[in-house]
C-alpha cells in the first residue's frame, strides 16, 4: 500500500507544476512585445530592491547559474532596460540598478499581466488565495533550505 503522505505530495507538487507551466504561458503572451518573462522577473525584482544588486546576487535570488543570469542582464542592458556600472569598491564585479526605461517597461507589462491575474485570483476567490500563500510560502522556503 502507498504512503498516504507521498501521495499528497505527488498530487501538490504535479498541480504546482501544471500551474507554473499554465501561468508561464499565459503571462508570456500579454508580455510587451521583445519581452520575455525572465526580462519581467528581473525588472520587477530590481523595481522592488532598495539597492543596487550585483550579477551573483540576482542569481542566486533566482537560483540561476551565473552565466545564465549575465545572459539575461545582457538582454535587458541592449534594451536600455536596466544600467551596468562597475563595483567602485571591487572592480571585477559589476552592479546593476533599474533604468527609468526599465521601470517603465515593467509597469507596462504589470499592467498587461494585471487583468490575467486579478481574472484568476477572482474566480478562484480571494478567500482560498489569500489562505494559499502561507502554504506557498512555507513550501518556498523549505525547497530554498533543501537547495542549499
């Protein structure tokens, strides 16, 4: 017989995949055009971030390798998205903040996403979401422990 447990687990983490997936391609798809959704992460993380944030620290925020993240910045530099400096206090590191470019095309694609969302939470109801995030959270956290 099945450990009840495990079961449980299968079915959660199968219908959090289902809707990673679902959620990913929908939310592609009302992006503003060149967009793509790691552009969006990114910017929306440094639009909330108080400070400057160099390449290893966006990362492992994401849980990326390096090289990938340095790709993704590429991306958003040549789109005038965000601004690459040098760390004035070490030189072999860089820094980088969100343009005013950037701020705005992130606040265009919150705007695009934002009826997606808002549809999905409502049908749903506010009620089940609003009890959903701890799990969510907790979940998170557990995983992020795990990784490391």
């Amino acid at each position: 017989m099945s450990d009840p447990t495990e079961n449980l687990a299968v079915s959660l983490f199968s219908e959090l995949l289902a809707v990673d997936q679902l959620a990913r391609i929908k939310v592609a798809k009302v992006l503003p055009k060149k967009m793509e959704l790691s552009h969006f992460l990114v910017l929306n993380h440094l639009a909330h971030s108080p400070a400057e944030k160099n390449p290893a620290q966006l990362a492992k925020s994401f849980h990326l390798t390096r090289g990938a993240m340095t790709n993704t910045l590429s991306k958003l530099e040549w789109a005038g998205w965000v601004h690459v400096r040098p760390d004035w206090d070490d030189a072999r590191r860089k820094m980088v903040a969100i343009s005013p470019a950037g701020r705005a095309a992130r606040d265009a694609a919150l705007a695009a996403i934002a009826p997606l969302i808002s549809d999905a939470v409502s049908s749903v109801g506010n009620d089940k979401v609003r009890a959903t995030l701890p799990v969510l959270r907790a979940l998170r956290s557990k995983l992020s422990e795990q990784g490391e």
